[in-house]
C-alpha cells in the first residue's frame, strides 16, 4: 500500500472526494449510522491516505494536540470493505503513528476508538482508559499510547 500525507489545503479535489466517499461507506452507510462526519475539523486536520493502485483503500486523519483532544491524535480510521484481510488496517495505522512522531513529536497519542477494536489498537500499544461510552450511538472507549 502507498501512502501519502497531506493537510487540508494540500488535497486536490478528487482526493477530498474520494476521503469523504470513502468514509461514508463505512461509518454511515455500513455501520449505520447517522451522523455528521463533515465536522468543519477536517481544514485543521493531516490526512493519511492509503492506496492499492489508484484505489484510495484506507484513511485516518490526525491531529496536533489541542485541535482535538489535549494529545495528538488519531481518527476517522477506515479501511475500505473490498480491501480488507490485507493488513491495509495496520499499515494505516502504523503510518499515522510515524507521521505523528516525525511531524508534532514523540509524545502521547489519544484516540476514541469502537470498542470493538480495542484489541487492534492494543496491538499497537494503545491502552484503553476510563469507560465505556456511547458516541454517535456507538460503543467507545478512549485509549492512550504513551
């Protein structure tokens, strides 16, 4: 899988396309669920965007500590459902963890996660923190990584 990093400005029109298509696939269409997923965040945001050819098949955003939570952080994790099975999950994610060290520094990474992920995250050193609780009518948990 290619990877490529871009903020906001940086993104030509098909790439936001095909980010905004691609995550509502999943997290509306899929699981769903209806909610606002353009949340006027994504102008501050860093986009990671994973690609299979020309196929944009996986995604997170990130950002620095402040613009969303205290800490850096991750979200809006997604990997396409035609290309899953591949590890495209892991390498997404272990890229967003890198662009976060190498551009805001090492430093504790938050992020609100399905709770039905939780042991994915934790395969990359996150730890869940607190309770359970429910966002856009979906089960999830904060977790750390220091």
């Amino acid at each position: 899988m290619k990877i490529v990093v871009k903020t906001f400005n940086e993104l030509n029109i098909d790439e936001l396309y095909a980010l905004l298509r691609l995550r509502a696939a999943v997290f509306v269409v899929e699981q769903d669920c209806v909610y606002q997923d353009v949340d006027n965040k994504d102008q501050k945001a860093l986009h990671v965007m994973g690609y299979e050819g020309d196929q944009l098949v996986a995604y997170t955003r990130l950002f620095t500590g402040g613009d969303y939570f205290d800490r850096p952080s991750i979200g809006r994790v997604v990997v396409a459902e035609t290309a899953r099975g591949k590890a495209f999950g892991h390498d997404i994610l272990r890229a967003s963890i890198e662009t976060i060290e190498t551009r805001f520094g090492k430093q504790p990474i938050e992020i609100s996660a399905q709770t039905y992920l939780e042991k994915f995250y934790n395969d990359h050193k996150f730890r869940a923190v607190g309770e359970t609780y429910l966002e856009d009518g979906i089960p999830h948990v904060r977790m750390i990584r220091d």
